[in-house]
C-alpha cells in the first residue's frame, strides 16, 4: 500500500488496505482491494468543533465519487449546554451524509468504539430522503464535520474515513 500524508495532516492511502476497527467486543475488518479506490482518514478531537460550523475534514478532487464516510469514535465524546451531536456532510449539505437523527446515533451514541456509516448515499436535502443517490463532485470540495450549535464541547476524539474514485 502506498500513502502519503498533506500539511494538514490528512493521510491518503493508494491501492491495497486492510482496516480493522474494533466495536465493542466484535471486529470489524475491511479490505480496500479495488483497483482505483482511494481513501482518506483524518482524526479530530473535541477541541477542533466549532459549534453549528462546519469544519473541513477531507479534501476532495474534482471528479471524486464518495463510496463511503465512516466516522469511528475513539474516546467518547461530552460537552455541556446541549446534546451533544455531529453530522457529517460537504460544501452545499451539513448533513449530506450522516444527519444526526438519522438513526445512526450521532445525537446520543457519540461513545468510544461506535461507528456510523454511510456507503456512498448522500442526501440533497434534509428531509429529502427519498432522493438519495452517489454524488460526484464536478469541483473540489471537502467532506466537513458540523457539531451542535448549543454543545461546549470538553472531550471526545474520532476518525473519519472517506474512500472514492
């Protein structure tokens, strides 16, 4: 496998991988063998959110198609003056892939060894979810993370993977 890591510390990874990521007592292991696939992990904690502003995470090239954001949370996350909650999303969508209601536990399973994912789905508007589909970027963009707006954040640390064409 070959990778190399940007100024700002994003790690992107070329050709055969192997992750494993461990949820509760089970683990999960995921091969990333197809030819063209690359993958993109960045690691933030509590202390990079800003709250209801979205914080760019991964850069995206023009022309990528997103097959999947994963978000692994390694300690767990706490804050005070609100519900703690993330969503993941791009440039035009906060919640483009992963709302913090959709079921996916972003607004109350933000406790270390959970995962969300999505695979390659995004949403065009927030409850517009009968339109989901694979979306490419015809510019560049970034795949962001957006916390609560009322959560002062004090602990949490997690690992978003994006893998794309």
């Amino acid at each position: 496998m070959t990778s190399a890591t940007n100024a700002d510390g994003v790690t992107y990874n070329y050709g055969r991988r192997t992750v494993e990521a461990t949820s509760g007592t089970s683990t999960h292991e995921e091969e990333n063998g197809q030819a063209g696939i690359k993958s993109a992990s960045k690691t933030f904690n509590y202390s990079d959110l800003v709250a209801a502003t979205a914080v760019a995470l991964v850069d995206l090239p023009a022309g990528a198609r997103v097959l999947s954001v994963a978000l692994y949370v390694e300690e767990t996350f706490a804050g005070t003056g609100g519900t703690p909650a993330l969503e993941i999303g791009d440039g035009s969508t906060a919640a483009g892939y992963i709302t913090a209601a959709s079921g996916f536990g972003l607004a109350s399973g933000l406790v270390a060894g959970f995962t969300a994912r999505m695979n390659g789905v995004y949403s065009y508007g927030a409850t517009d979810t009968a339109a989901l589909e694979m979306k490419v970027y015809a510019s560049a963009d970034t795949i962001d993370v957006t916390a609560s707006a009322t959560t002062v954040w004090t602990a949490g640390k997690a690992v978003l993977t994006v893998n794309y064409l």
